[in-house]
C-alpha cells in the first residue's frame, strides 16, 4: 500500500475526527487539502467556529502531510491566527503547505478559507518525527 | 446578575463546549480553572488527546477569563506546546492566568495538566476586546 | 509626502536598525522586502544568525508593511521559526506579506531567505494599529 | 569544568551578545536570568525597545538554559508577547524557566521585566538538542 493511502487510512482511526466532519480531499509530498462542514455544532458562544473546532482541522490536516515522510509524527506546537470569522459557508477549507521536511523537525504552514476562498485564519506548526514507521517494508 | 456567573453562564450556549465535556471549576479577576474528561471520544488516531481538544479547552478557559473584564472578546491568536501526552489520567485540567489585561488587548497564558498535576502542555491566547458588553447596565 | 516614503524614513530614526544594517529594499500596501548582511557581528556563539538578529528585520520589515495603513502601530506579539541555518550568502531577505489590514489588528507573515532563495525562517506577526498618524493632514 | 561555566562562557563567543550588553546573572538546571540596559541603541524608532532587541535577550537566556542539559541546542522557534513597553528601568531582565527538558527537545517559557518587576513581555521557546556535547569527557 502506498503511503498517501496509509495517511488517510489513519485519520478513520479517531472518532474526534470523525465527529468534527474532517475530511482530506488531496494529499501530495508538499501540500495537503481538508475541509470541515461550517454547522451549529462546531461553534463558540457567539456564533462562529470555536478556535477548538479550526485548530481540529488544522492540526489534522497539516499532520497528515507531516506523516507523509513515511514515520509517525508528534506535534511539537502549532499556532492559529483568528483573522475573519467565518460567515455564510458551506464549509471551511485547510490547505497545508509544507515549509521544512527534515530529518527529524517537519514544519507546515496551514491556511483556512471559506466557500470564496477568503482568507479566514492562518497558522504554523511544527513537528517531530518518531522512529515508528506508518507503513511496512 | 454579576460578571463571572454571566461568563459561565455564557460557556452553555455552545453546543460544542458541552459536547467537549469542558467544565468552568473556578474564576476570577486573574485565573481561570476548568477541566475536561480524558476519554476516546477526544483522542487523535495515536491514542493521546487530539490537538483540536486540547486546544478547544486552552481557548474555552483562557477565553471566560478574558470575558471577565466585561465586555466581549474575539481571540486574536493562540499558541500551544506540546510538553507530554496524557496518560492514566482521569481529567485534563487547565489553568489560564492574566498576563495582561488592557484597554484592547488581553494576554492569557494556559497551563494543562493531569489528574497528579503533572504539566503536559503550555500556551498563550492574546484576546481583543470589543466594545459589545456582557451584562446589561 | 507620501506613506510610503514616511514608513522608509521613519527607520532612518533607530540606531539599533542601522547598527543592524537593515535596509528597506521594496514597499508596496500588502508587501515590504529588506536586507541584511550576513556578517559576524550579527551571529550566535554556533556561527549562525544569532535568533535575535533575525527577529530584528522580521520585526523591522514587518512594521514597515504595517505602518503602510498610515498609523503608527505597536507590535502584539511575533513568532519566528527557524528552519535552516544562513550559511554562503551575502545577505539575508525578509520577505513580509499582509495577511489581514483591519482597523485595529494588522496580522503579516514573513519568510527569510538567502542569496538563493532558500527559505531559512518563517514567522508571523500581529500589529496594533494605534490612534497617532504618521503623516500631517 | 562544570557545565554551567561552560555555558556561561559560550556566551562570550558572540559579538552580538557583547554588543546587545547581555549579562548572564544566574543559571541553574531549571532557571536562568539575565538582563541588558535600558538603553537609546538598543531602541526602535518610537522610543521603546526593538522587538529584536527583546528577542535578543529571550533567545541567549532561553537558550543558556537549555545548554544546561550538556549538548548543543538549536532554536525550532520562538515567540514573544509584548504586553508593555519599558519606561523609567535602568535594565530590562530576562527570567528563563524550564518546562520540558526532553530527550530531544526542550521547552522554555521567558518572562522579560523592568527594574520593579513588572512584566513587559512574554514568550516561550523551543530547543533541540544536537548529538554535539559542550562539555569534554
């Protein structure tokens, strides 16, 4: 099996993100697409994604383009910028867009858009590759 | 009515706090405290807390103590580190402290721990304080 | 005068940009570009760019783009990730493009590179855009 | 030698360092601080001190302590909250803390403070540790 299968294979194994509505759409060595239906259940107090909510997606998104160098990975930090809220949407897109792919520290850059393809948040984070490998020889 | 039952009052309208379990423990001027239970149903496809939980928890507690200068709050960015995975933990719990509380801006540091206070993750949400109030003159 | 001349000059009035040889290259409303040389006095104990000599342009370059909204601005908070150490090259570029321009929070990414292209940093920071204009009526 | 001399004396190694007047003032496996003067060349052009200049002290007192360890560190990355500016203090002081000493990555939170002690800045900062030992066998 190849490692692209391997990767979106994995993300069925979390009912956190099944609930969240996360899907991958594209998965490539440097670049990696998801999105999230935009509904009442995601949502903060006032009415907009929660930041849990758009960290989930980006979190699982830009991780699965870190687990694409073959090895399970852990994340070592990761930061959100909250720059429009996201109004009148089907769905919010993550693209992930790969920075560092080294040896042992993977950086990706996400950002999350809407329908429009408007800018709504934009982040950074980093990550540890482990000595486990995702797929068999 | 006063202003901390109205910040915790206001965590209920989310559909998505109360499915995340997150619970207000404590507040005031300076600190926050709440907690949520380390089940399946939050974790990643490793078996550790997803990202989006903990980061759901950061933002939820960091942000009712932003609430507390009485006005509403959008979070502007927040950060968060990875230090260890929880483990044989009943609770995750989470401490948000004032870092800063001024006239636009508000600075909140977070600290997540387990059920034996052992530090598994750190972060920092700054907050912009907009001129809607939370409890009526 | 214009904006974009103002936010050149306003430079010329620290003595740590010119110590730290940081030259405004290009400005425009969404991007700004700088340059430093990649000298000894700017290094760390390893020989590399020290951490703040980099942060120091990003910061720099950054506000500059910021400052092109015609107020002065203070820095909220940046990050900068570092992701391969300058080596062979004359100067380093700092890149810096705008990412949200409200009316009260003005967020930009910038990517550090070297002689060749090569992507060595990449962080993000938030500006505060305050009530003080920075050119007369 | 012991450890914490030699990472005191690594810091000699910098002109930057020399330069921005960083002094390191204490150092232990969990702790470090220093300080810097308040002073017109480490300013940026509104009068206050350079984001890189803060940055500067937050990465060599950060960085000290993740020394302390005995190898090598590089910076993944590095943030930093400005939450006042210095006014009236002879010199700013940076207290370092340890809040993941790993394997291979070592977390430090920075608290930067003015003559009486009241917090100006925040950040925290991400280490890992190379295979490269400070201190001879």
């Amino acid at each position: 099996m190849e490692i692209a299968k391997v990767c979106a294979d994995f993300l069925k194994k979390s009912e956190f993100i099944t609930y969240m509505g996360i899907e991958l759409l594209s998965l490539d060595e440097e670049h990696a697409r998801g999105r999230m239906p935009f509904v009442e259940k995601y949502k903060n107090p006032y009415g907009s994604m929660h930041g849990g909510s758009l960290y989930a997606i980006a979190d699982t998104i830009a991780g699965t383009l870190a687990n694409m160098g073959g090895m399970a990975v852990t994340t070592v930090d990761g930061s959100l910028h909250f720059l429009a809220p996201a109004m009148d949407t089907e769905y919010i897109y993550c693209d992930a867009k790969l920075r560092k792919g080294g040896a042992h520290l993977i950086t990706v850059d996400v950002d999350i858009t809407d329908d429009k393809g408007k800018l709504l948040d934009c982040g950074c984070f980093t990550f540890y590759k482990t000595a486990q490998k995702l797929l068999d020889d």
